[in-house]
C-alpha cells in the first residue's frame, strides 16, 4: 500500500482496531473470569504451557499498548475464552496487522471451507466435480 492510500485509510478508520480487545472482553466477562483465571486457562495445547500472563490479558482488555501475541499465545487465547483458533486469528491480525478477513455476509463460505479440510481427497474431488457443474453454463 502506498502512503497515499495508507493515509486516505486512516483519514477513514481513525479509531483503533479494537477486535481481539472485544473478543476476550466479552468472553472474559461471559465466563465471569478474573484476568488471573482467565490466564491460568491459557493453555497453549501444543506445549501444554501457559502462554499468556494476567499482565498482558489486562493490557488488552484496557485498551494499554500490547505486543501482538505469537502463534503459542493465539492457540492458548483460543483455549482459555473458549473459541476456535480461527475466530482468535482473524481478530488478532485485523486489530494487530489491519486484516480484515471476508469469507462471505453469510458465513457459508468458511463453514464450507471448515468442512472441506475434513474430506478425503476423493470426496474433494467429488465435490469439486459438483461446483464444476453447477458453474457449467450449459446446465441451465
């Protein structure tokens, strides 16, 4: 992105992307977890190891500088408020890196995506077979 069009974005977006923030303070508030417990839970399940501090947590949530969590923080972030990765990792990269990530208004299209990763390569194949046909426009 060029300077330009870099300040022509922030002229439109002036306020902070704030998408993780709000993420683990509705999560953190659902559960009724202080930030100690909410840390405590901040497993990361590829280490077993506790990967995120109540220090950090209250950073977050406050609004206070923070430095963007690594890939061990996002899987224990994950764990700790209760949701899939993915949610974790779209909202940490729109809020750190200004990524904004769009499957589709309704959200089939990462539900089809989610269950595509779950089917063999010959189901793939199938399914792939079937999009083809209903894009073919000889089959109207």
């Amino acid at each position: 992105m060029n300077l330009m069009a870099e300040q022509d974005r922030g002229a439109l977006d002036p306020a902070p992307r704030a998408q993780l923030r709000d993420l683990v303070r509705e999560r953190k508030e659902a559960a009724g977890l202080s930030y100690e417990r909410l840390a405590a839970r901040c497993v990361d399940p590829e280490s077993g190891q506790q990967v995120i501090k109540s220090s950090w947590l209250h950073r977050l949530v406050t609004g206070l500088p923070v430095q963007p969590p690594d890939y061990a923080m996002l899987r224990g972030l994950a764990v700790g408020i209760d949701v899939p990765l993915h949610r974790v990792q779209d909202a940490a990269a729109a809020e750190f890196l200004g990524i904004d990530v769009v499957w589709s208004a309704s959200g089939e299209a990462r539900a089809l995506v989610e269950r595509a990763d779950k089917l063999t390569p010959t189901q793939r194949e199938q399914v792939m077979r079937l999009l083809d046909a209903f894009m073919d426009p000889h089959n109207e």
